[in-house]
C-alpha cells in the first residue's frame, strides 16, 4: 500500500481546514413567527390574558431553547417583563402583567436562549389590540330600521346610514360592529373588511360576536357617511327542519361604533343612533337555505357616500334588545379563499343548461351579464346529477339554493350574493339573455 507523500498530506489539511474556515457558521437561534392567541397582530380581541407563541429558527441541528424573555409595552412604556425564565415553552405563554384596557394596542417581542446558555437577538415586535372589554365602553345605541318586517317570509333588506365629521388629522379609527342578523358595512361608499356573514352564527339569546376593523383609511377630513346592509341569516331565516324561521328574533337590527382617534391626542367615539335613517334598497329577499334575489334597478349608488339625498329615507327606531354578552369572535372568519372556474356547460336529458364547476364546494356564484334592464338570470345549485344525467335537488329537501338577479341594463353587470351561500357542484341557468 502506498503511502501519500508529506507535501501531499500537507496540502491536503491546508485545504480541509480552508474549507472549515470558509463554510459559514450556524446561525444563532431566533424567535420568529410571533401569535398572539394563534393570530398575527390581532385586531378587537377580549381575552384578559392573551397567550403568546412563537417559533424557534437555527440553522444548526439539534438546538433547543433553555430560556425566554418576554416584554411587553404600550405607547412605547414597559408595562410587562418577565425577565429570564428557565424554559422551553414557546406556544400559549399567558401574559401576566397589569390588567389590559379597552381598545389599547399592545407591542411584545421575545429573545430566548440555546441550550448552550447563548441568547438570541430581540424578535421583530408583534402586536395586539384589546376589544370593547365591558358593556359600558358601548356608546352606541341599538337601531332598527323603521320599515315594517314580517316574520313570516323574508322581507326586502334594510339600509341603514348616518353621517359624522372628522374634526382632525386622524392617527387611527376602529369600527365595532355588530348585529341581529347579517351585516355588510360601507364608509364612504367603500367595503369595511372581506369578511362574510357577520357577525357568525352564536346562540344568539345569550352571545353576539362582534368585529373590529381598521378603518383609518376610510375616514376623510370633514363630513363622512356609514351605512350598513342587514340579511336575516341564521337570526332571522329558515333554520333546521319545519318551516322554522326567526328562532331567534323577528327583527333585524345594528350596533355600530366608531372609536377615532385624532393626531393631536384626541379620542371622539360615534355611532348608531336616532340621527340614522333608513330605507330599503335591492335586496328584495335573502336567507341561509333558500337564496337571495336582486333587482339592481333599485340599486341607490352613492347610499354610504356623504351628502347622498335621503330626504326620503325613515327615521330609525332606537331600541333597548334584551341583554347579551358582546364577545369578540373566538375562530377564524368566513372570507372568499379560492375562485374556481366552470369547467363544462352541460345541456341536460331534460333540456336544461347546467354548469359544472367540477368538483362539490361550499360558496357561491359571482355572475357577469349584460342585457337589457328588467331581464332576470335565476340560478338553482346542485351537489349531484340523477342517473339520467338531470339535475338533482331532491337531497335538498325545502331548501331552494336559488339566486335571483334582475339586471339594470346597459354595461356589464357583476354580482355575487350577499346574505347567502350554496353547497354545489351544478348551477342550473335560466333566463340568461342572448
């Protein structure tokens, strides 16, 4: 066997340790990935002693944290620091400083330490945002609209609006809304949030969830509008078995409160009252299992822009509900999250045009149409064909799954249901113009 020579063994340490001393060292461990009750910077939540997470991040293997450090501020003041403690927990650590105020917004960050007893840098700061924590931080008042509503069949939805002045430059603005029934809020003539079916469905004789947006975008110097849509959903609508309908109540209503705070140190909170007016608009009936109809002649653009005409818009009625626990909402919203296209349009046995989307779903249509004014597009859904290759709904029992919309003419229209949602695979077209 031959051996390498000294020059050759030489070189060939030089060269390992050269390429020891190039390979790049392990990074230190990090915390990452900061949750406040499982969320990033939450927004409106009520927990007395939110718990916080987060997660560990080395390039090298085999790290483990022996050790944490959590701080806490408000307005750029330590109100919590828990100094060094010896342990590896890093999911649902309960904040234990002073008690949390209502609407106040709080900065935490972490550092933690190697098994080796090395500690990390600071993490990025997360953040969270307290709710309304008790019925006397609700200035606003309970409204319904003044239009009368039967309980018996769904009713065209209520339109509610009210106008305030921005007396300011505004550093932040938070909406609190909620409602007996569904709701869809607007400030000046734009969306609040992308969440759909709120407030959620509770045991609504003894909670009701409420939301918190960032509207500080949508608020403008001077005068201002709000309005709010209302559907009757699982409050109001057919629910279970039987012809069961308003279990929970026979009239829809709104608590809606604006919290702004101006760049000068100012706090102004304004909201529903007996300034607000109402009227109905082009949602002439929506629930849960039977669907919604449209008629967008009756559209009223403008109706949450400021100086829009409602001389012809009813007072609403200020009411006292019964009471209930005002909770901020305990999971995840309902938001759009996929778009899924047709991938045939099928003309049936029965001479009926079908679309399939290809696959079973919980969602609804967004429907494109151009025709003239009056025209009415009905949708029906479907899970399943019959053997024969008929749309099938007996599986459906009562429930119609039926969407109507009656077009304004002229342009391209585009609509999507507002108080309702489909399980479906099929959608059965009627009355589609051309």
């Amino acid at each position: 066997m031959r051996h390498a020579s000294p020059f050759v063994s030489a070189a060939l340490a030089a060269l390992a340790a050269a390429t020891l001393a190039a390979a790049p060292a392990p990074a230190p461990l990090s915390a990452t990935s900061l949750r406040c009750e499982h969320e990033v910077d939450p927004l409106g939540i009520d927990v007395a002693q939110p718990r916080l997470s987060w997660q560990l991040r080395s390039d090298a293997r085999g790290v483990v944290q022996s050790a944490y450090q959590l701080e806490v501020t408000r307005d750029g003041r330590k109100v919590w620091d828990t100094g060094k403690v010896a342990s590896d927990r890093s999911v649902l650590v309960p904040y234990g400083g002073p008690a949390l105020e209502s609407s106040r917004r709080y900065a935490w960050r972490v550092r933690v330490w190697d098994g080796g007893g090395r500690p990390s840098p600071w993490s990025a700061p997360g953040h969270w945002e307290m709710g309304l924590l008790s019925s006397g931080d609700w200035k606003a008042r309970w409204i319904e609209a003044a239009q009368d509503e039967g309980a018996k069949a769904s009713q065209p939805a209520p339109v509610l609006r009210g106008t305030f002045a921005v007396k300011g430059k505004v550093r932040s603005a938070r909406a609190y809304v909620t409602s007996l029934g569904l709701y869809e809020l607007e400030i000046n003539g734009k969306r609040v949030g992308d969440q759909l079916f709120t407030p959620g469905w509770t045991s609504y004789h003894h909670r009701l969830q409420y939301q918190t947006y960032d509207v500080t975008g949508h608020l403008r110097a001077g005068e201002n509008a709000i309005g709010a849509m209302l559907g009757d959903g699982w409050y109001r609508g057919f629910l279970a078995w039987k012809d069961k309908r308003a279990v929970y109540g026979d009239r829809l209503a709104l608590l809606c409160q604006l919290r702004i705070e101006y760049a000068d140190g100012r706090t102004e909170t304004v909201g529903t009252g007996e300034t607000w007016k109402s009227t109905t608009g082009p949602i002439r009936s929506s629930d849960i299992y039977n669907g919604e109809t449209y008629d967008a002649r009756l559209e009223r653009p403008g109706w949450s822009a400021p100086r829009h005409p409602d001389a012809d818009w009813a007072p609403v009625v200020v009411v006292r509900p019964r009471e209930r626990s005002l909770v901020a909402p305990a999971g995840p919203p309902v938001r759009r999250i996929e778009e899924i296209r047709p991938v045939k349009v099928l003309k049936t046995p029965a001479g009926e045009t079908v679309v399939d989307m290809g696959q079973n779903m919980v969602g609804h249509v967004r429907l494109k149409v151009r025709g003239p004014a009056g025209t009415t597009v009905t949708l029906r859904h479907a899970e399943v064909l019959d053997q024969t290759g008929n749309f099938y709904t007996a599986n459906l029992r009562a429930a119609k799954q039926q969407v109507t919309y009656v077009l304004k003419g002229g342009a391209e229209e585009t609509y999507e249901p507002h108080f309702t949602f489909q399980g479906f695979r099929y959608v059965a077209v009627e009355g589609w113009p051309g």
